[in-house]
C-alpha cells in the first residue's frame, strides 16, 4: 500500500488519475493539493472535490494553490484540451465542493510530516505548487519518499511545442526548482504517456459499468474528439494516471535510467523542454556519476486496460 499526495490540475486525464487513486485498493490517497494548469484553480478544485465524491471519497482533503506561474507571468490554461470546465462540458454545475482551509503549500507540508518518508507525492500539474512548498521548507525533501512527475519528454515531441510538453511548458521555472531539489524524482513524460492509449473501445467498458464508469466514458469524448483533431486518431495518451501507476508499482517500469535532467527557462523556442542527458543509450545505460533523475522511458503494456476495469467495476 502506498500513501499518496496528488498534486492535480483537474482535467480530464487528471479526473482518471484521481479516481484510480482513490479506488485502488494498492493506494491511500491521504491529500489532493490543486495547481492552476489546465484550468483556472478554482475550477481545479471544484473538478477534484466532485470527482473524489463521486469515488466515494469526499473526505480526503483537497486543497487550493497555485493560481499561476512562479514568475508571475499570466496563467495560460489548456481549456482547448479539457473543455471549459476541465471535464469535457460534464462538471457538474451544482456541486458544493468540499475545500479543506489550508493551502495547498500548508497540505503539502502537514501530510509530509504526518507521513514523514512514506509520502510519495505524484504531481501532474505545473510543479508551481511544490516550488513554492520547497520554498516554505527547504527540509521538505528529507520527508519524502519519491517525488514522481508527469511532465516532460526525453526524446518524444513536445505536445505544446516541438519539445515542450504541457506541465513543464505552463511553469518552466517552477519545474527547475523541483528537478534540483535533493529528492528521488521520477520523470514520467511523453515517451511512455503516449504509449499508454484510451480509445472509444476503452469507453465502451467503461459505458457498461456504474456511476464511475459512466461518468469517465462521457468525459473521455471530450478528449477523445480533442486528441482526434490533433494526431489523427481517436486515441488519448493517459499521462495522469500512467504516472501515478509508476509511482505506486501499479505498472513495472522496463528501462528507466538514472541521468540528469535540466529544464530550458529561456525565452527561445525550446522554453519548457526538459533536457535529459541521454547519451547513455549508446552504451546501455551506465550509472552515470551523481545523476539523480529516473526518466522513465518503458513501462510493460496493459495499464490502461487494468484502469479502466477498476474504474468500470466500480459502484
Ligand atoms: C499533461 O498536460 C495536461 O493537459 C494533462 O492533464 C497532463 O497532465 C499532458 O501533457
Ligand atoms: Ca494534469
């Protein structure tokens, strides 16, 4: 069993993240912190609440931050993605959702000394979130057991950019603090993200299934019908959740080498693309000395299936 901070931007996939979370019987999921990303942070945490409800978790807290970039620069959100709303035109518009009083920063710490060297913290938003708890308290990292991120492409594509992807496009510099931090961090991006696909046959399952299930089959739409105009195919990389099974030994990892990982800040074209030290792959991967990021670039096939039978299976 392993014990969960989520650090979201609820979207869509994120909805999938924190629903598998919250169901698996693998995982205890103790907080949900919430980032501006792809939509505003407000919108963030009503989509979270309503989703953990909708799981039958309404009591794991869920707290606000982020509002935009760590440089104060205006706060893009990735609505074209996500719908409005960031649940595909499906949140519901009557949910009072349940907001904790802390700040996601205060959550951040406060579940980090309750599970002090337990807590993994998957974050797959904008990091602006753990910059700033970083920033409230450098001992933060002794605290943690593994910092996993979705974010970032090693040799893939971008999907904001020709090398940037989104979480670390939005908050290039945030992410800067959360690679140098001295904690254990894996890198899940566009390499395996885009290899872990939902598609309507997916939805199909989850159609069949109960409120849970029916609820992610019409929010999948939505991104499906995105995903189509973009690549060509009715096929959705399931970043969020692909993460978070990382994290929680729900997929085996199959090559993640250990390298150094640094993230452009300029203002050139290559903002938010995080270079990670590669050339490893000519000699099979060897330890590299005082490397410090697991860039995860294979995991074994079949997740996604397994989600999406938890999530149909569900009440
Ligand atoms: C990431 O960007 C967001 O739109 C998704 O929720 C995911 O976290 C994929 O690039
Ligand atoms: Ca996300």
């Amino acid at each position: 069993m392993t014990t969960v901070l989520l650090d979201v931007d609820t979207g869509i996939d994120d909805a999938l993240a924190i629903l598998t979370a919250a169901l698996s019987n693998e995982i205890d999921l103790v907080g949900c912190s919430v980032v501006w990303g792809n939509v505003d942070v407000e919108q963030g945490a009503r989509n979270t609440s309503e989703v953990l409800r909708l799981a039958g978790h309404g009591d794991v807290p869920v707290a606000v931050g982020a509002a935009g970039p760590r440089n104060g620069s205006r706060a893009v959100f990735s609505t074209q993605v996500h719908g409005e709303d960031g649940l595909g035109g499906c949140a519901d518009t009557a949910h009072v959702p349940d907001l904790a009083s802390e700040s996601a920063v205060e959550l951040i710490l406060r579940l980090s000394h309750e599970h002090a060297r337990s807590l993994e913290i998957v974050a797959v938003g904008p990091l602006t979130n753990l910059a700033a708890a970083l920033d409230a308290d450098p001992g933060l990292p002794e605290r943690i057991r593994q910092v996993t991120i979705m974010g970032g492409a090693a040799l893939a594509p971008g999907n904001v950019s020709e090398t940037a992807e989104a979480n670390i496009w939005h908050d290039p510099e945030a992410a800067q603090v959360v690679f140098d931090a001295p904690w254990e961090l894996t890198m899940v991006g566009l390499d395996v993200t885009m290899t872990s696909l939902i598609t309507d046959a997916h939805r199909e399952r989850l159609r069949a299934g109960g409120e849970v299930g029916r609820f992610c089959d019409r929010i999948l739409d939505f991104y499906l019908d995105y995903y189509e105009g973009y690549t060509g195919e009715r096929a959705s990389g399931n970043h969020d959740a692909l993460a978070l099974a990382v994290a929680t030994g729900l997929v085996r990892t199959t090559l993640s080498p250990i390298v150094d990982v640094h993230v452009d800040c300029s203002d050139g074209p290559a903002r938010g693309r995080t270079v990670a030290e590669l050339e490893g792959a000519w000699g099979e991967w060897p330890e590299r000395e005082g490397a410090r990021h697991r860039v995860v670039m294979e995991v074994e096939p079949g997740f996604e299936d397994r989600m999406v039978e938890l999530l149909a299976a569900a009440p």
